[in-house]
C-alpha cells in the first residue's frame, strides 16, 4: 500500500508539472495578435473612396486592438501596386483596402500583374458597397424613353468612364448587352471630375459614375439620373433603379475589401474576421459611411469571396466577348 502510494503522488506531481507546460504550449500556439502597429495599405489618393472607407475602419479597430493601426497611402496602378504590396508584405501586420478590379479583373486586364489575386491574398471582408448612377446631361429624356433614344442614335452617342478596364467601362459594356439597340461609343476620361465636364459639355450622352459625383450636379439641375445599377439603395433612395426603366439581370456596385497577405498568420485571421464584422456593422460606422455614399456591410471571408467569384465570372466575360485591352 505504502508503494501504490509513493507511486500516486509522483504521478500526481508529474501531471502538475505538466499543466503549465501545456498551458504555454497553447499560448505560442495562439499567440495573441497584434504585437504592435496595424498598416493599412491603400492603393488611391487620400479623401478616394477606399481611403475613406479604410480611416473609418482604422480608428475603431485600433481600440479594440489595443495597437496603433494607420492608413498609408500607396497610389497608382488604379490600386495594384499597393494591393502588390500587401501579397508580398512578411510582417503579419499588414493588410490591404482593394477595390472590385484589384481583385476581380486585374488578372485579365494587365498581363504582367506582378501578383495572383486567386493566391496571393487572404480575404477578410467586404466593407462597403455602393451602387453605380447612369447619368445624362440635365435635358435627357428619362427612364425608358432615355434608352429609346439611346437606341435611335446608335452609336451617334458616346459614353465616358475614368478609363479603360474601369467599372464604370466595364459596366457600361455589360448594359449594352442587356439593352437591345443601347451601341454608344467608349471615350476614357482621365477622372470622374473630367467624365462631368464631358456630360456638362455635350462631349459625352452618358457615364455610370459613384453617387458621390453624381448627386451634387443632379441635385443642383445639371444632371439628370436616369436609374442606378442595383435596387433602390439607402446610399441614393431617392434614384429609381435601371429595372424600373426596363433593364433586366443587371446588378453592378463598386466596393470595397479588406485583405491580407496569403501567409497573413491564423492569429490575425481569427482576430480581423471577430472584430471587422462589428465594426462595419456598428450604427456609428454605418451612418458615417452612409453619408459618404457607402453602404456598410462587414462580411465574413467567405462573402467577399463569394463577391469576387460571382463578379470576376461576370467581368471575364465581357472582357473577353468585347477584346477589351488596356492600351
């Protein structure tokens, strides 16, 4: 009995000893993240509309981080050279604000992107989105009858969009599909500002521009809004959607992401994909992006890649059908 009992107790301190062991065993495994600064990458000007969707989020996420997390601006490219930055990034703390192309027809569109949107990134989120206007210069006819006369002039008319491979490009060539007779020419504009003028000047009959162009001059007459390119949307409830002016199985918005790097470690994963969410989700970061024309969502990662496999299908398509090019 004295044995068995001798033979207990050392199991006993043997088991002792070996909990702590586990214990941090466990912690290096799951070691908490961040150990210091959160860069945020951003691939367009500062006061775009990526780097504004981006300085909403970092603020909220630095406190619940208890890190610093910055907003760095990386122009140019229309956004590749940053989202380059972030695949190839090796500190585990930096990530990455994309637009729709970055990661949907960037591959088609530039032979030599130097990084796989398929492989080189870890989704995050989809933060926001916002619908598209067609707009038209202020005397257009509106609704279907804007189109019957889109139709009776042909390819008379023209369209601008900020260039080619853009979204507001791309998306017109996708409506020409869905409108029979809709044929107007492309003209690449160097930026939304210059697509206006274009409008304002009788250069241009038509563009697809972000609500936050668009609205200012439809408010003040200069512009007509003929219809947006989703269902009524709260970023805009006052523009009636293209499908109550006949178009049919047409849904574009612009949007943005939060991505990281590929080997972006499973700690930073776990903690983004609990805390972006919510943070998009909050009413405060919904109404400030509200009033910046942006509807808040904060999905999991499995809905931006759901977004980018449904959109990168539909952009495939018509770059291919229209030997689209950058030139």
């Amino acid at each position: 009995m004295k044995r068995r009992s001798l033979h207990l107790v050392a199991m006993a301190a043997a088991l002792t000893a070996m909990v702590p062991l586990a214990h941090a065993q466990s912690n290096s495994a799951g070691a908490a993240w961040p150990t210091k600064t959160v860069r945020i990458l951003v691939g367009f000007p500062g006061g775009s509309s990526p780097d504004i969707v981006a300085r909403s989020l970092a603020e909220p996420l630095s406190k619940v981080l208890g890190q610093a997390v910055i907003v760095e601006n990386k122009a140019g490219a229309s956004g590749n050279i940053s989202a380059d930055q972030v695949a190839k990034a090796t500190d585990d703390h930096t990530l990455g604000i994309v637009i729709n192309g970055n990661l949907t027809s960037a591959r088609m569109l530039y032979p030599k992107l130097p990084y796989d949107p398929a492989k080189d990134f870890s989704p995050i989120s989809l933060l926001a989105t916002a619908p598209l206007v067609l707009v038209a210069p202020a005397k257009s006819p509106e609704g279907a009858a804007f189109f019957a006369a889109a139709a009776q002039n042909g390819d008379k008319w023209n369209y601008g969009s900020v260039g080619n491979g853009s979204v507001g490009h791309l998306g017109m060539e996708v409506l020409k599909t869905k409108m029979k007779g809709l044929v107007p020419m492309h003209v690449p504009f160097k930026g939304n500002p210059e697509v206006v003028t274009g409008l304002l000047g009788g250069e241009i009959q038509m563009a697809l521009v972000p609500p936050g162009i668009a609205m200012p001059q439809v408010k003040a007459g200069k512009l007509k809004a003929i219809g947006l390119t989703s269902g009524r949307s709260a970023v805009v409830p006052e523009v009636p959607s293209l499908a109550d002016s006949g178009v049919r199985d047409f849904n574009l918005e612009v949007w943005t992401a939060l991505i990281g790097p590929a080997k972006l470690s499973k700690a930073a994963q776990d903690r983004l994909n609990a805390e972006v969410p919510k943070i998009m989700r909050s009413e405060e970061t919904r109404q400030k992006l509200l009033t910046q024309g942006w509807q808040a969502l904060g999905t999991s990662p499995d809905g931006l890649k759901n977004r980018i496999k449904d959109e990168a299908a539909i952009m495939s398509d018509i770059i291919t059908t229209r030997g689209i090019k950058l030139e």
